[in-house]
C-alpha cells in the first residue's frame, strides 16, 4: 500500500494544499503511520488516535474536518466511535470514513446508521482514498457554504424582525394619530345625540367620520371610506379631515363664512363638488373614496345628504319601519365633471339615522354570505331601545357573531344620530 500511495503523491504533487483537519484512528501503529504520512505530504494536519476512547476525547478538545477510523478496534470499535461522535454538539459538520474489510450490506448499514458517511474497504488503495476523501471535501465545502447562507439568512431576518418591530411601533403611533381625528365620539346637543364608531381591521384604515358644528341651529356629519387600506389610505383620510374640520371652519369645505362673521352650511351636494376638485388637482393619489355627508336642521330634523358612491343611510323611525333609500352616486376622485347627488331625510322625535360604511353590510361569515342590507336592519331593529356608546358596544358584538369568529377584511365605521326633537 506504501508504494502505491506514493504514486498518488506523485501524480498530485501539483496540486494545491488544504489545511485541513485530519484524525487518523487505528489501533494499529503501522497502518496510522502509513495513512498519517502521505495525509501530511498531500497537505492536511493530521492527528493520529489508538483507540475509539482516545480518538472520542480529541475530537471534545478540537473536532477535526475529516475522520477516517479502523472499524474493529478493541474496546470502543469505529461505529461505537462514530456513534459517541454523532452525539456532541458541533456546528461544523464532520466527514466520517470507515475503514473495513467488512463487505456484507447488513454490516455496512449498521455503520451508515450509526452516522458514517463512506466507507474503504483494507487494504486501503491510495487512489480510491484521495477520491473519497475529495468527495468528503466537497460535501465539506458544500455544507460550508450552506451554513454560510444560513448565517446571512438568519441576518437577513434578525434585520427583518427588527425593521417589522420599528414598523409596528411606527403603526401603533400611526393608529393613535387616526384615532385622535375623532376627540369627540359622543355628544349630546339639545335635540339629538351624535355617537361615532371608527374600528380598522388593521392598524390604521381608510374609513373616516365625524361631526362638526355648522352655524346657528346646524349641525354636519360625514361618513368617509378611502379606497384600499392602510397606510396610504389612512394618510388620505387624514389629509380629509382638515378639509371638514370642526376646529378651523376657515379650512371646512362644508362652510362658508356670512357677512356677520357666523358660518352656514354649504349644500351637501356642493361640499362633495369640490372635494372632488381637490382631490384631482392637489392630491397626487390613485386613491378615491365614497362619501355621505349630511346638514342637519337642530330644531325641525331636517335632513340634507349629499351621496358619493356610499352605502344608503339607514333611517329607523319610531314607530319600528326601517328605510335604506338613497340615489348612489359616483366616488369622489374618479373622474372631473363627475355629478353628486343630494336628497333629504325628515327626522321626527324617536327617529334615528345611521351613516355606514359597506365593511359592515359586507362582513362575511365562514359560510361566505355578507350580512347585507337586510341583516343590518335585523340588528338595528334588535338594538332598537339602546343609545350611543352602548348602542356601538352591542352592535360590534353582533357583528363579530356573524362573522363566527372571523377577522374582519374591512374597516367598520358609523355615524349615529339620534333624534329627540
């Protein structure tokens, strides 16, 4: 075997020269200083061990690369080895050879078992040993440059998991900013209560609505939904709210100051044109949104509603009859010239008014059917006695009933009003 490994040495003496990490385990001296000596002319550090016990207690110090290991030693023989080694923890993987004159596949696979990865079959034939060993080199390389990937990969989404912390912290700021659009949910004026409900299915939404005083004697309401979700459709809805503020009447595109220095309402209908206008020329967006937005006459119920595109305004009277009619319309923001419509709703004493958005006639439940018109009506007719806060609590209940447990797919919003006289 002597001389034929030195013909292997030979033939690559050319060849460049690795560093690495050899043990050599055979209870025999001459066959360890055999293998060992052409093992360090062809380039590796070699170390040499007599025993199974020995070879188990090097590889606890410093793990070698590459292992080629007789089988039948006395005592702790190659696979016991090759087994003990498996067990010890190690992030670099190493290459086992087992080096037998053992030929029966039952035997080999009782080695394959115990975690070697190929065998030689003795006397060792130098030429079959550095192909086999270049086979281990390359699996080595491979699971190199495996765990080199991994290690980016983990970066990669260690950097990841960080950029989605800052993005959720940024997304809960986000959220309260939304919600502070409305600092009133609920007030009561002499002759009605106005309650707001603004629920997104995610951190922020495109759903808008609020209240705000419009002169003498009148009161405006709106109900927004921002095509799409968000945070490009809660930026739009936010942008919006200054246009319908109750802070700065001056920005509200709803008012219009009289000579007195009061303010007044602007038609509905007129209100809507020219957010449309706005929108199209100061609003670099693909974004556009539905919209009611209504006048309310505090001491006779009167009712003016300006619809874009939204769903129909629920009107429930107190004798118990429950109505959704309303013209429909086009969005705001699709298209210039576009033309709204306007109609009235005459509020009597018990009468209440729902403005809404279509996340809650369109809430699905796992059968896949939409609560709808009809199913609104059911539960504001169930909720009939209940006011406000309350009324908002229980309805959000119901809902998420229907739904039967499932995470709402839109943002849910409502304007009520109810009607004292």
């Amino acid at each position: 075997m002597q001389a034929t490994l030195n013909k292997v040495e030979s033939s690559n003496q050319t060849e460049t020269a690795t560093s690495r990490r050899m043990l050599v385990v055979d209870d025999s001296k001459l066959q360890r200083k055999i293998l060992t000596s052409s093992l360090k002319r062809w380039g590796y550090d070699v170390r040499e061990a007599a025993s199974g016990e020995d070879a188990l207690q090097l590889c606890q110090e410093s793990m070698p690369e590459i292992i080629l290991s007789d089988w039948m030693m006395p005592g702790m023989d190659g696979v016991a080895f090759c087994r003990e080694l498996r067990k010890i923890s190690n992030t670099d993987y190493t290459y086992f050879i087992l080096l037998t004159s053992k030929s029966d596949k039952a035997e080999i696979a009782v080695g394959l078992e115990a975690g070697a990865d190929d065998f030689l079959t003795k006397p060792v034939d130098a030429h079959e040993l550095r192909a086999r060993i270049r086979a281990g080199e390359r699996i080595l390389d491979m699971q190199t440059r495996l765990t080199d990937q991994n290690r980016a990969i983990g970066d990669a989404l260690r950097e990841v998991e960080r950029l989605n912390d800052a993005l959720d912290n940024d997304l809960r700021e986000a959220r309260k900013l939304q919600q502070s659009l409305l600092p009133q949910r609920h007030r009561d004026f002499e002759t009605c209560k106005v309650s707001l409900l603004l629920r997104s299915c995610g951190y922020v939404g495109g759903d808008l609505v609020g209240f705000y005083p419009a002169g003498p004697d009148h009161l405006g309401m709106y109900a927004i939904d921002v095509s799409g979700h968000g945070i490009s459709a809660a930026l739009m809805t936010a942008r919006l709210a200054g246009f319908l503020s109750p802070v700065a009447p001056d920005m509200n595109v709803a008012l219009r100051r009289k000579d007195d220095g009061n303010y007044e309402p602007v038609a509905p209908r007129a209100a809507i044109d020219k957010l449309n206008t706005l929108v199209l020329e100061e609003m670099d967006t693909e974004h556009y949104f539905t919209m009611l937005l209504g006048d309310l006459e505090l001491k006779t119920g009167r009712v003016r509603l300006g619809q874009a595109g939204h769903p129909h305004p629920l009107v429930h009277r107190a004798t118990g009859e429950i109505t959704q009619n309303s013209p429909g319309g086009f969005p705001v923001g699709l298209f210039d010239g576009a033309e709204f419509s306007e109609f009235e709703v005459q509020l009597e004493p018990g009468d209440r008014l729902l403005l809404h958005s279509d996340g809650i006639t369109e809430c699905t439940n796992r059968k896949g059917e939409m609560l709808g018109e009809d199913g609104l009506e059911e539960i504001a007719s169930d909720l009939g006695d209940l006011t406000g806060a309350t009324f908002f609590e229980a309805f959000l209940w119901k809902l998420t009933d229907f739904a039967d447990g499932l995470a709402m797919q839109d943002d849910v919003s409502s304007v009520l009003l109810d009607y004292s006289g």
